[in-house]
C-alpha cells in the first residue's frame, strides 16, 4: 500500500514538474510569437535598425587589435546576404541576416577606406629640414595659421612616398592664401598617437583627411610664390579661398571686439580671433555648438533662404499660382547651403550638416516628407560612407542622437502641438513656441548627456537656459543678418548688416558668460565606461524605433549590462605619457593630482578632466613636482603605493628596495629590480616600444597593479606610430 501511494506521489510530481515546463514553454513561445508579429508587421522599421547595425560595423572595425583582410569581410557579406535571402520568408530570421549583413558592410566601409589611406607615412621626426609644397588649406589657429600642403619635397624622404598631405604652423601675420607655392624650413613630425590609454586619438582623423604628418616653421624661415595656376589649375577652389579672406577682411573693418570672433566663426569658420575667456565661458554655459558650423547654422541659414524664397514667390499670384514655388525655394535653399559650405571651411561637420539638409531638400523635390526618421537614416548612411571614421567622434554621435530624439518625438507625441498651431491666437503662438524649445533643450540635452559627460568630462545643466536665449537670438536675428550680409559683400554693403548683427552677437556673449560664472550648473563627470555609454545609446535609440513592449523587453538584459559595466569600470590613477616627459598619478583617497612641472596647459585640461577636477579646483588639487626623481605616496582603497618617477634614476638599486613602483622614462632599469621590493617598472624600453600607460593600483598586496599601454588599448593600425614604426 505504501509503495502504492509513493508511486502516486511520484507521479503527481512529475505531472506538476510537467506542467509547469509546459506553462514556461507557452510563455516564451507567446513571447517569440509577439516579438515575429511586432517584426513581421512593422518592416518600415527594418531599415533604421539596419543603419545601427550599420554605423556598429563601423566602430567596431576600429576597435580591433588591427585590421581585417577584405578578402575575409566580403565573404562574410556574401554569406549573410545568402543567409538573408534563403530565409526571406522567415520574418524574424530574416530580419536577424539583414542586421548582421549590415553590420558586415559598415565593416567593410571602414576597411576600405583605410586601405585606401595614405601609405609610407612619416615615422621619425626631422629636427630640422625643408619642405617644398602647394597649400591647399588654411586654418587660422590661436595667433598662428594652421596650412595643409600638398607637398612636391620633403628633404629626407624620397619623392615617391609622398602620397599624403602635411599640415605646418606658420606665424599669423603670415601672408598665405590657398594655390600658394611654399617652400620652408621646418621641424617635422609623424603622427602623434595618444598620450595614453584613453586620451583622444587625434592621428586617426589626420590619417582619413590624408594627413601624413605635421609639424612647425622656423619663424619666418619661408618663401612663398604667389600663383594663380596652382592645384591643376583650379581656379574654383583659388576663389573660395579669395573670397573668404575678402570676408574676414570686411568683418574686421566693419566690427570691434569680441563679436569680430564670433562674426567669423559664424559666417566663414574661423575661429583664430575668438579669445581663450570667450571660448571658455562658451563651453561652460553650454554653447560651444555655436562656434563649430553645424547642422543648427547649416539648418537656420538655409531654413532662411528657403522662407524668404517662398515668401517673396508667394507674394506674386502670377507665379505662386503656376508654378511649384516650394521646390523653387528648396533649390535655393540647396545653392545656399552650398555656398556657406564652401565659404565656411566645408570643415567635416559642415559636411555632414549639408549632406543631412540636402537629402531634406531632395526629399522636398521629390514629394516625400521631408523630416522622418527614415531620412535622417538616409542622412547617417551617407556620411558614414563618405566617412565611416567619423561614428567615433564626438560632433557625429551629438549631431544625430540630438536630430534622430528630435524627429522622433515632433513625428510622434509632439506632432498633436504642432497641428494645433493653426487654432491658437498669436500670444498663445509665442507661448507654445517657448515651450516647445524649453521642451526641446531638454530633450536634446537628455540625449547627448552621456555623450557629452564622455568626450568632455562635463555637462552644462544650464546650457538648458542659456540656449533658450542663444536659439531664438541666432534664429530671428543673427543668421538673417548673416544671409543679409552675404547678399551684400560684392555690393560692398556689408557694414550695415554687420553693425545691425552685433547686438545679437553682444547678447550671445553676455548670456554665455552669465551663465558661466554659475559654477553650480556645471557638472563634471569622470570615469564613463565607452561600452556602458555605448549600449545606453543603442537601447535608447532601439526604443525610439520600436516603440513597442515586445521590441522594448530584450533591452532590459541591456541596461542591466550598461550598469554592470559602468559598475565594474576602473579608472587607472597612473598616466604615463608616451613623450617620456608627461605623467600624472591621481591619489583617489585624498582627491589630488600630482603632476610634472613640464606637463602642458592642453594635456593637463584633458587629464584634469578625466578625474573630473575643475578649473577653479586647479590651485588645490593639483600639485606640480618639480623635483626629479619625484617620490608619491598615494593609496587606493586604504592601501598605501609608494611610487618614484623620474626622467633618468641615477640610484637604480635605492630606488628598487624603497618604492612599489617605479617610473624610469628616458633610460632603462636593471632587471634586478624585479627581485626587489619594486612590484611594477616602467622605463624607457616600454615607453618607446608600447607608447603611453595607464596604471590602475592595487587594493591588496596579494593583487599586481593592472598596466595597459598605447599599443594593447589602439591596436597595430597604420596610424598608430611607436617607437619608429607604423602599424600595419
């Protein structure tokens, strides 16, 4: 009887067990059913998940230890496009292939373009040498002139291996325009890779601009041969560059002050006469997009085209009657555009500005809509094509997180304001128009918080207000006058409109240094995971897509990561530069930055940044060692680190027996320090052959500090040169 009843009892288990898997079955198969009929019914949206995936490809090649051969990529492409075509009819699956297809062409994208890059490029520095070469650009830069040189000579390097341009610093007062021949002499070096691990790799930019190498002028060791037929006889290129200088000249004769800065960065993208107090108090209060020509600039000076036209051709029945006059203005509109692009630098921001408001443009030619979601995909494909580099710069992540929340929220919540527009009375008009841009502050500045707290290290609460004055000054009143003044330069006229813009320009300053000086509303930010920031992106801008639970719960096991990874994130408190002169250990405990006396303003802002010290906090917690060897005493999680760093020990042994950690940078140590008390070297032999370190400290003696260098965080690529040698 009692084996009886435990055999029922068994059996009752087993039907419970059974049918508690039969419910979690129907559960997850419930769930895979929602998310292919989300998937199935919604294909409009395959196509912005595909530029993600797109744009992904093209990071992540540059976040490989090197690159791939082609060979291999292109056959991926081909399988998965295989892979999307035999399962075409399968939705989910499909949509899984095309994904990953993408995914392997903005990888290929990437690895095209840098097989296409300059090869042979300069890998030790010439002290002392000649260059000969055509300039091709110029870039006023803080009192100096910053020119881009097709080179014919280089004294040291055959001729045959300059494929690549160069970029020297010439005094300001220099006289140089674009088709100038050059002939200088000059201290050359190669491409700088980054100080350490984590710093900005500024030689990948100059390495996809065709850049080879920079350097300085030796004063006014130079002689310059004024040409007309210079670049192959390009005389559209000669004329730009004449009609900018002709430009800056009428500003200054027509301006005083500051506002001559601005006035120049505005309407021809120089940005040389705008002082270190007025860019800073840009900065803080939240308004440094105002001097890089954008999409807002690109947008507003074409926006105000494209209305004049369209007024002044509605104002005629005859025409306005007959003929498409929205078209005609968007034409105009384009030329516009067109003209500030090349007037302005057509610097790579630029660029993308005017590649996103000309697909605007041919949208409206074509009658389709023309702001959607879709066409800002449109927009991100064509730059990153032009420029797949450019998805790991700032300005391009700021441009289309702030456009892509824009346009979704005004295609979606925000539309029911924007229809409602025509029944409203002018005051409640203006009052909906505020509320609108103090609602869009916001969004933009929720969108690009994690982005910019990233780059930069800070983020200005109250550029939320300070562009709640600056937006409706540039739209209203700055940029009209600018489309006003451009009109009447070859009319010689241009100084009434340039003294009628200055009180705006006077009221964009006094707005960015009022908010300045509000240290509060600045916060400084350090110790940002890239992946942490990178996957909060992604579940954001996958939300904005979907907008649907089912596509919205696989982001929830993303977030948890994006904490996860912000969580286990650790910032190294030794940075080593790899100019074996520059270095900065950070003490968590007490809140200080101990730094070299030789460390430079611009490496020190960066650094300082990235512990998340202030400027104003410069004084108190940051100390110079002017002492060499500098001997440190700092702890990480109450476990004391005795370090000495010095240019040239000349006790190696001493130094052995009394320090944890010793930093030699220009000569090497003897391998006994290994059997000493010293737990971790650094000397000349890293520094030259791995670049830059980063030292995270231990938090128990039974740990080993963690070390990463240049070479194991960049990876081998033909822009990174260590120690004489180019990647590959």
């Amino acid at each position: 009887m009692l084996d009886r009843n435990y055999a029922a009892g068994g059996l009752l288990d087993i039907r419970r067990r059974l049918v508690g898997e039969n419910q979690l079955i129907q559960v997850f198969a419930m769930f895979f059913s929602q998310i292919n009929f989300v998937v199935t019914s919604q294909r409009n949206k395959w196509f912005l998940c595909s530029v993600i995936f797109f744009g992904l490809g093209c990071a992540g090649y540059f976040l490989l230890p090197a690159r791939v051969d082609l060979t291999q990529i292109g056959v991926a492409v081909i399988l998965l496009c295989c892979g999307f075509w035999m399962s075409r009819r399968l939705a989910i699956l499909a949509f899984v292939f095309q994904l990953l297809a993408c995914l392997a062409f903005g990888t290929l994208a990437s690895a095209i373009h840098t097989e296409l890059g300059p090869r042979n490029l300069l890998t030790k520095t010439l002290y002392s040498t000649e260059v000969t070469g055509t300039i091709i650009s110029l870039e006023p830069r803080n009192g100096r002139i910053r020119a881009t040189l097709k080179p014919s000579e280089i004294v040291g390097i055959p001729n045959e291996q300059l494929d690549w341009s160069i970029r020297l610093s010439f005094l300001g007062d220099s006289d140089l325009a674009i088709g100038d021949e050059v002939k200088a002499s000059a201290r050359v070096f190669p491409l700088r890779p980054p100080s350490v691990p984590g710093d900005p790799d500024f030689a990948r930019n100059l390495y996809f601009s065709n850049i080879g190498a920079s350097g300085f002028v030796f004063g006014r060791q130079f002689e310059v041969r004024k040409s007309e037929n210079s670049l192959n006889n390009n005389v559209l290129l000669v004329g730009v560059e004449k009609a900018r200088q002709s430009i800056s000249t009428t500003i200054s004769d027509s301006m005083t002050g500051p506002e001559t800065g601005i006035a120049k960065a505005l309407i021809i993208g120089e940005r040389g006469e705008v002082t270190a107090n007025v860019a800073d108090n840009l900065r803080k209060s939240g308004l440094a997009h105002l001097l890089a020509i954008s999409g807002l600039h690109m947008g507003l000076l074409c926006g105000t085209v494209f209305f004049l036209m369209r007024f002044g051709l509605a104002a005629v029945p005859q025409i306005a009657l007959r003929n498409p006059i929205k078209k005609w203005a968007a034409m105009a509109a384009m030329l516009a555009g067109l003209v500030y692009l090349g007037l302005s630098g057509a610097t790579i921001p630029t660029q993308r500005a005017f590649v996103m408001l000309l697909v605007v443009w041919v949208a409206l030619l074509l009658d389709r809509r023309a702001i959607s979601l879709r066409l800002v995909g449109v927009a991100a494909i064509v730059v990153l094509i032009l420029r797949p580099d450019a998805v790991l710069g700032a300005s391009f992540q700021l441009s289309f997180a702030a456009v892509g929340a824009l346009v979704a929220f005004y295609d979606g919540p925000g539309r029911r304001w924007l229809d409602r527009q025509g029944m409203l009375s002018w005051y409640e008009r203006i009052g909906l128009y505020l509320g609108g841009l103090l609602l869009t502050s916001l969004i933009v500045t929720a969108v690009t918080a994690p982005i910019i707290g990233y780059h930069f290290g800070r983020i200005s609460m109250l550029g939320i207000l300070a562009n709640l004055v600056a937006i409706p000054v540039m739209a209203f009143w700055v940029m009209p006058w600018i489309v006003l003044t451009l009109a009447l330069i070859p009319f010689g006229l241009a100084g009434v409109s340039l003294a009628a813009m200055k009180p705006g320009l006077t009221v964009l300053l006094q707005t960015a240094e009022l908010v300045a000086a509000q240290d509060w509303g600045l916060w400084y930010v350090s110790g940002l995971d890239m992946l942490a920031v990178t996957l909060s992106m992604l579940a954001l801008a996958w939300m904005i897509i979907w907008r649907d639970k089912w596509m919205i719960l696989p982001m929830v096991p993303v977030l948890i990561a994006v904490i996860t990874f912000q969580a286990m994130h650790q910032e190294p408190e030794i940075l080593i530069s790899g100019d074996r002169e520059s270095w900065a250990i950070y003490d968590p405990d007490a809140g200080i930055l101990h730094t070299s006396s030789r460390l430079n303003d611009f490496q020190k802002d960066i650094w300082m940044n990235r512990f998340g010290i202030r400027p104003e906090q410069e004084q108190s917690r940051v100390h110079a060692c002017g002492d060499d060897p500098c001997r440190i005493d700092v702890s990480a999680n109450n476990f004391p680190s005795r370090i000495i760093v010095a240019s040239r020990i000349t006790n190696p042994f001493y130094a052995c027996r009394n320090a944890d950690i010793i930093v030699n940078q220009q000569t090497d140590l003897p391998n006994t320090c290994q059997a000493a008390r010293a737990r971790t070297v650094i000397d000349d032999d890293v520094l030259w052959w791995q670049g830059g370190v980063a030292v995270k400290l231990p938090a128990s003696a039974a740990n080993p500090p963690k070390i990463k260098t240049v070479r194991d965080d960049s990876g081998n690529w033909p822009w990174i040169i260590i120690g004489g040698r180019a990647g590959r």
